[in-house]
C-alpha cells in the first residue's frame, strides 16, 4: 500500500513542524511519508530540540527546508498542514494536494524569560501538536 505524503510548514522549520513531522513519524509511519518545511528556513530551535528529547524523540539531526524547494523539485502531498499564520498565507499552492489543514502553534522562538521558562512554554506546544497529530491519525485511520 502507498503510504500518504505529509508535509508541515511553518514560517523557519525550526521548531513547530519539525515537532509534528516527528509526531506523524513517530506514530503512523506505517500509514504516512512525512516531511517539513518552512518558509525561511533557519537552524533547528534548541528549545524544540531539548523538548523533543525530553520525549524520548530526537530531532536534533533534522535539516530545516525551503517549502518552496520541495515546490520546485514537484513534490507531491496529499496532505499539507501549516502550523502557523505565515505558513498559512504564503504557502505555496502545490498541485493535485487533496487537504489543506491549518494547526496554529505558538512560535517558540517568540518566547521570553529564562531558559527554564521558555523551556515550559515550548513543552506546551509540543504536547499540543502531539494530541493534535494523534487526533489527526485517528480521524484519518487507513481502514484495514
């Protein structure tokens, strides 16, 4: 069986959808080929990454991408999920994409105080990308 094409955008895939790319991953792999991307792509969040560990998931060798390279080289998706404002209205309109889904996450790079609270905030985000993929998954559960 063809496993369903994901990609999550955000506005530097850095954090949120690298976050929820590893969720899809890390819970239907079996049923999905998932990728992220950003607009402007940067460095991985360290926030992100700290979190992400906490979880028992590491992300800390994912390379942030160009939505609008993954466009150029014509990849396909039957499913793209921004997960925030920017990523929403710039997003590229990638051909024959069946779902257009938008998840707003609060942007951990946008966070203030110490480490150990910004820490706290992003470990929210996380756990709500994390029920809204699991959510998601078994909305869109491949009979079988």
């Amino acid at each position: 069986m063809m496993k369903k094409r994901v990609l999550f955008i955000c506005e530097h895939n850095s954090a949120r959808s690298q976050i929820a790319a590893a969720y899809l991953r890390k819970y239907g792999s079996d049923d999905y080929d998932v990728e992220s991307a950003g607009l402007v792509p940067t460095e991985l969040n360290p926030l992100a990454v700290a979190v992400m560990k906490e979880a028992g998931i590491d992300i800390s060798d994912q390379k942030p991408q160009s939505v609008f390279g993954l466009f150029q080289q014509g990849k396909l998706y039957q499913t793209i999920i921004t997960v925030c404002q920017p990523a929403a209205d710039k997003c590229p309109i990638f051909p024959g994409v069946v779902k257009r889904l938008h998840w707003p996450f609060n942007d951990p790079a946008q966070f203030t105080g110490t480490w150990e609270q910004k820490l706290s905030q992003t470990r929210q985000v996380r756990d709500k990308i994390e029920n809204a993929v699991k959510e998601w998954i078994s909305e869109n559960r491949i009979p079988g």
